[in-house]
C-alpha cells in the first residue's frame, strides 16, 4: 500500500531548475521512499509573461485539491533560469503495514523535517541568494578558539 503526503517548505525552498522535477530517497522511522519534487511549466518560446505560471504537480497528486482549489506547488522566480520558489512537494512510501508505518512516519517527521532544512542550509546558498529561505532553530554561531 501507499502512503503519500504533502510536506510544505515554511518558508519557501528555493531550488534551480535541475533540481525540479526530481526524486530523491528518503527514509523516515525506518520506511523507505522518496520525495519528489514540484516541475517548471512548459514555457513557450516567446512567453509574454513567463513568471505567471505556477510550477507543475507531481504526478501522483496532480489532480489533488485543498479547499476546493488546486494546491499551490511554488512558482518560478527567475526565467528563463527557472530558479523557482517551491511551497510543497511530495513523499510517497510504500508499506506493509499502513496503519503502523504512517503513524511512525507521522511521528518522526518533525525531526526528519529539522534535519533536511539543516541539510539545505548547509549544502546549498540558500543563506546567500537575498532570499533566505530556510530558518533554523536555535542557530548559533560557530566558536572559534
């Protein structure tokens, strides 16, 4: 069976266009899956308005809806770059047991989400690209002897 969810980037994750569209492993409470990735839209060639469009849903949830409306991925910042700000992406596993792995899942995702932000924050320029996009707890600076 599958379990899917919707992890949402407080504040926005901003990525490069390779990085859209992705899937990568993930492991949460000792369950595998992956998370994957908002797309860039089609863009035509001589696009009047390019940063209009709203970035492209995974496939699994592309018709997925919240109040009614369609769910809001990220949006493009920078074209024709494709630097984009992303709002959510999706975690998809595959289980045994579902009524036990998602609360397992559901319980050690606070911690797992801590530690992806630390993550982007340390390998990524997400504290020097003027738009900070990831906070983390209790930062503190580094000491030096």
């Amino acid at each position: 069976m599958q379990i899917l969810g919707i992890v949402e980037f407080t504040p926005t994750l901003y990525c490069a266009h390779d990085a859209l569209g992705q899937s990568v492993p993930v492991t949460i409470a000792g369950a595998n899956g992956t998370l994957t990735m908002p797309s860039l839209p089609e863009w035509k060639k001589d696009e009047k308005d390019p940063l209009r469009h709203k970035l492209v849903p995974p496939t699994d949830v592309k018709t997925w809806k919240s109040d009614g409306y369609p769910i809001n991925w990220g949006r493009p910042v920078e074209y024709p770059s494709g630097r984009s700000g992303v709002e959510k992406a999706l975690l998809k596993f595959t289980v045994k047991t579902p009524n036990d792995e998602s609360q397992k899942i559901y319980e050690a995702f606070p911690n797992w989400l801590h530690l992806f932000k630390q993550y982007v924050q340390l390998l990524t320029t997400q504290y020097t690209m003027g738009n900070r996009s990831i906070e983390i707890d209790h930062y503190k600076k580094p000491y030096v002897v």
